[in-house]
C-alpha cells in the first residue's frame, strides 16, 4: 500500500483536508493573506489582485523552504548545483526559455 501523499487525487477523500497538506497550507495562506483582506468589485480586478499575490509569492517573498531567500535569489543557486551534479548537462529551462541545442563538433 503506497503512502497517502503519494496517492493520486482520484483516492482523496473529499472533504479530508488532512489528506492534502501542501494544497490545504496553501490554500489557508492564500486566504490568510489575500482573499480576507480584498473586496473586489469586478472579475477584472480580481484576477489582476490575484495575478500580483501570484507574482509577489513566486519570485519575490522569502520562503521558509529556501532558507528564508526568494525563490529568484534561489534559483541561480539551485542552477549552479544542477550543473555540477551533472556535468555537459543543462540545467532545465525556465518557463518561456528555450533550451540551447548547440553541441561542441564531434561529440
């Protein structure tokens, strides 16, 4: 039998918050944070409320995970280790990058 966090979705019971902890963490901070505070008066206003939280806590707001550092301060590093754990690789490429294809000639 495979651990509850490794369950897919479709085994969750509904209604069991406690089956889902990443999601439910998240989901309270997003309310904690965001939606108790805001009284939006339009679709077009939320989504532009929401898009901004979306960005700030993406790239900009320190994570405990990270050791208290953005996620843009940690990527570089994260980069960095990718390339040594596995040298002549490329680390993945950001979303909207395209990776490079160029090789050295004879390899």
């Amino acid at each position: 039998m495979r651990a509850i966090g490794a369950c897919p979705p479709e085994w969750l019971d509904a209604g069991a918050p406690w089956e889902n902890g990443y999601n439910e963490s998240f989901n309270s901070r997003f309310r904690d944070e965001l939606l108790n505070g805001e009284l939006f008066t339009s679709l077009k206003e939320a989504k532009v409320v929401t898009e901004d939280y979306r960005l700030e806590y993406n790239h900009r707001r320190p994570h405990s995970s990270l050791g208290y550092q953005t996620p843009a301060a940690f990527a570089p590093a994260c980069r960095a280790g990718y390339a040594a754990l596995r040298p002549g690789s490329a680390p993945p490429a950001r979303h909207g990058e395209a990776r490079s294809t160029l090789t050295a000639a004879g390899t």
